[in-house]
C-alpha cells in the first residue's frame, strides 16, 4: 500500500486560508466600537447592519472568494519586517558559517563538557542535561522577564548546531531556544508587551501580583525543561526515532569533523601577511565603532518592568571586546568570530533592554556582524555580497511561509468576522460560577490567540471586554489578566499564523506539520496546568489579587 504524502506547508497553510474564507460566509459580521457612557469608555459590539452611521462608513466586511488571492499579498505587506528580518539574518549566518567559527566554538566547547564528565556527580546528572537546563532557563527568563520572541529566529540558528552536534535533534534545538522563551512569555512576570498592556488597560497597578506570577513561571519552566530532556533523551538513545531525521540531514552535513580542521597554529604559518593585515584593520574598525558609541552613549538605562539601572553598558561592552578580541584575533580567526558572535548578542541584549530595540535594529546588528565576519576571513566586497545573497536563497522558503501565513488573519479581518467570534464567546460566559467563568475567559482567549497571535493587540481588543465583565461576576481583574496571559502564550508555539513560530521553524527546516506531530500533547498539558493554575486566584486571597 502506497503511504500517504503529507502535503507540502505551503499547501496547508494555503488551506488554512480557504477554511477562513468559507468561514466569513456562515459567519455574521460585526464589529466592536467604543463608546462614552458615563464618562467611561466602554466596549459595545454591534453587527454590521446596525451599526451606528460614525462607525459604518469604516467598516467595509463581505463573504471572502477570490480575495483570498489578494490575502496573500497583503500576508506579505503585514508581516514584511519579519520577512525582510530572516532574509537579512539568513544571509548574515551564511557569510559568517564560511569562517566555520560555530564549528570551532561548538567542538571546543564539548570538549569542555567531556572534560566536566571526569566529575562523578556531573557525570551522574549528564552534563548535557545540565546544559539543556541552563539554556532553557536563560530564554525562560528572556521570555519572562521583556518578551523575547522575535529573537529567538535568529538564536535558532546558533542553538540547533549545538543540538546536532550533542547527538539530539533540531527539535531539541527549537525547544531550547524558541519553546523556552514562550514558556517564559506564557508564564511571564514582567513582560511589557502582554502584562504591561493588559494590566494598563484594566486598570490595576503595573506588574502587580508578580508573586503568583513568579510561581507559575517556575512551575510552567520546570515543566518545558522535563519535557524536552526526555524527548532528548530518547533521540539520544535512538537518533532515528526523531520525525525530523531526514530533515535534519542538512544540519548534519554542516559539521565539521574534527580531524579535518588544520590547527591555529597551522592557520597562522599559512595566512598571507595581507590577510593578517585585513583580519587587523577589521579590528581595529569595530574596536573603533565601539569606542564612538560609548562615547555617544557612555550610560544605559536598562528597563526591566518597573524597575530601572542606569549602567555604562556601552562602555563595558567596547572594553571587553577589545580585550578579547584582542588575544582571539591572535589565536585564530574562528576564535575572533566567535568573539563578535557574541558581542553582537550582548549588543542584542543591551539595544532591547536599554533602547527599545526590534526586528529593523536587530537585523541590522547581524548584517553588522554578518559583513564584518566576511572582511575578517578575507573575502572581497562582492564575494560577501554573493555569499549574502546565498544565505537569503536558502533560507527563502521560511520567509514565503511568513507571509502565506499571514494571510489567513487577513481573510478573517477582511471578512468582518473576528469581533463576532468574540463576542458569541464572551456571551457563553453568563449565568456561571466564578470558576467556570474564569476558565471560560481562558478558553476564549485560547481560541483567540489561533487566529490573533499579537499579544497587544489581543488585550486592546479583549481587555476592554473582559476587566468590566470580570466585576460584575465577582472575578478579580488580576484574574482576568492572567486568564488572558496563559489564552495567549501556550497556542503560540503551534498555530499558523504565529509569524514568529513559522520563521523559527523555516530557519530550522522544520515542517510545521512535523512539528504539530511533536508539539500538540505538550501544548494541551501546557493548556490544562494553565487551567489548574487559574483556580487559586479565585480560590485563595493573594498579593495582587
């Protein structure tokens, strides 16, 4: 019997599409508008034919046939900053992947770990398993602490190498790094971008409650970490169990062995004296862009929820890279591509947290590094143009599936129809106990979530909504804001027209259909924790709420 060929993402996503399309024909339009009533905003849902003639003349809703066409080029306008994003950061990795530098660091740093093993108790623990822990924290907290997401694209990229490497799977790689960091956003504690806005717009102090909050981001980490150390385990165990292991034949096909890599010292009786002078006056030009920036910028304010430091981060910054790259630079070129590798992410860390960076000033941080990497292994301007555009064509098809996915929002915004599922599920909401209602918030905010990943825009549209509702039946707004924070972080890491989830698993070569087959159980335990964690804060009298 002839086995079944799964279709290919395009065609799923595309789908997608046209079931949101035949949707918008069974399914009423309307629309929710705000009002002054009583001196106070409030949130009033209408229909399109009976709404107001202020209102009416904005709204322009009709059943979806062709359009759905004409959703996809505007999928691509929606989404360009994400795509232009991975199509820059592609072409960056590429040109710095031809210094072979993440090789260098990688086998350099399992050689430490294999050093860590002579250690009984390391051993006993599995100092892999110490690493997955240490990761997954650190983007828990990243995720926890100011939101990342759209970051984690171009970590991937550094992480999965490692996991390949280590003897696991890309899956392990993504879970390290994308599913850590949505773990973090779902249980968040000080996320700007989800708790900031909601708790803004109902009205209660800013990052308050953040005890519970912190329990729930302990319990959901420890939670992600169990999970993937034993998915882990068992693809250690047996490599080709994973449902990626022909995918992940291009991972592996970038390894470099260990006994084919000539050693530094080979590397610098063999490097002409105008590469040495080339690697140098690199140098020397980011020593000095460095040196201008902290100069310009010689203290930081760093914004971590409420709270603030003001630090010469920049400063700091040029100081050790010209330290380090200093001696790296005079151990080889892998070592001192390594070393900007990791300025940039502490520049990353820093321009996020400090000055409000996103997707533009990131990708232009790693086309920074990307070009600078090219000159240092003495390639010409055109050779790192072509090996740029290189990087972009190979990582193309993660790019398109961005913008094919953003359609399927297009086609629900279009077809008028997004207010009115919301507003069929809030009314299911009436006559029901505290708990019923808080865990039918939750549900609604769940379901939301699939067809509007945007946190922010998710509390602009909810919130309004859901605070007022949340006092006439005895539920604190904390709760709601909660009830709102798990309904927009656990879906996340498995629907479609999540930008951010489709561009991870592009750049690691990840079929999403494959990664529904892994991620499905673990987002619904994910679900049901959210559920059980929801009950104390109608149940027991908390700080916050």
């Amino acid at each position: 019997m002839k086995k079944r060929k799964v279709p290919h993402t395009f065609v799923i996503v595309f789908c997608c599409i046209l079931i949101a399309a035949m949707m918008t024909w069974f399914i009423k339009p309307g629309k929710y508008v705000s009002e002054q009533v009583g001196g106070e905003s409030v949130m009033t849902f209408y229909y399109q034919d009976e709404l107001p003639e202020q209102y009416a003349s904005e709204f322009h809703a009709e059943p979806q046939t062709w359009q759905v066409f004409g959703a996809l080029f505007k999928g691509f306008e929606k989404q360009s900053g994400i795509i232009v994003f991975i199509l820059i950061v592609g072409g960056a990795f590429w040109i710095m992947n031809k210094s072979r530098a993440i090789d260098t660091g990688i086998m350099a740093f399992l050689g430490f770990t294999q050093r860590l093993e002579r250690r009984k108790w390391i051993r006993k623990i599995g100092v892999n398993n110490i690493i997955i822990t240490m990761v997954m924290i650190l983007f828990s907290l990243f995720g926890s602490v100011f939101g990342m997401s759209e970051e984690t694209i171009a970590f991937t990229l550094i992480i999965i190498p490692l996991a390949i490497s280590m003897g696991y799977d890309s899956i392990v790689g993504v879970c390290m790094v994308y599913v850590a960091a949505h773990i973090g956003f779902s249980g968040a504690m000080l996320n700007p971008f989800t708790i900031g806005i909601a708790q803004g717009i109902a009205d209660i102090p800013l990052f308050s409650g953040i005890g519970y909050r912190l329990v729930c981001w302990v319990i959901l980490t420890i939670i992600g970490i169990v999970f993937v150390l034993l998915y882990a385990k068992k693809v250690k165990k047996n490599p080709m169990s994973s449902i990626v292991y022909k995918d992940d034949e291009y991972w592996r096909s970038q390894k470099t062995e260990v006994g084919n890599q000539h050693s530094d010292k080979d590397e610098i009786l063999l490097t002409p004296h105008s590469l040495l002078l080339t690697k140098w006056l690199v140098y020397g030009f980011i020593v000095a862009v460095l040196l201008f920036c902290a100069i310009r910028y010689p203290m930081t304010t760093m914004k971590i929820g409420n709270s603030t430091s003001t630090l010469p981060l920049l400063p700091i910054g040029a100081g050790l890279f010209a330290l380090i790259g200093f001696f790296a630079l005079r151990k080889s070129t892998p070592y001192f591509i390594l070393t900007l590798l990791f300025g940039t992410v502490y520049y990353l860390i820093v321009g996020v947290l400090g000055y409000g960076w996103y997707i533009m000033e990131i990708a232009t941080l790693f086309l920074f590094m990307g070009v600078c990497s090219g000159f240092a292994i003495g390639k010409s301007a055109s050779d790192i143009a072509k090996l740029f555009l290189e990087g972009m064509g190979d990582i193309l098809s993660a790019a398109i599936v961005v913008g094919l996915a953003a359609g399927i929002v297009i086609v629900l915004q279009d077809g008028g129809i997004i207010d009115t599922i919301l507003y069929g599920l809030s009314k299911s909401m009436n006559n029901l106990g505290t708990i019923a209602s808080t865990e039918i918030m939750y549900g609604i905010q769940t379901l939301i979530n699939i067809v509007i990943p945007s946190g922010s825009a998710k509390a602009a549209i909810t919130m309004p909504i859901m605070a007022p509702f949340s006092d006439l039946i005895g539920i604190s707004r904390q709760t709601t804001v909660m009830a709102f924070q798990f309904g927009d972080g656990f879906t996340n890491m498995i629907t479609p027209t999540s930008g951010v989830l489709i561009a991870t698993l592009g750049v690691a070569r990840i079929p999403w259909e494959k990664w529904v087959r892994f991620i499905w159980k673990f987002i619904l335990l994910l679900v049901v924790i959210g559920a059980l964690l929801l009950i104390p804060t109608v149940t027991m009298s908390l700080n916050g709420f």
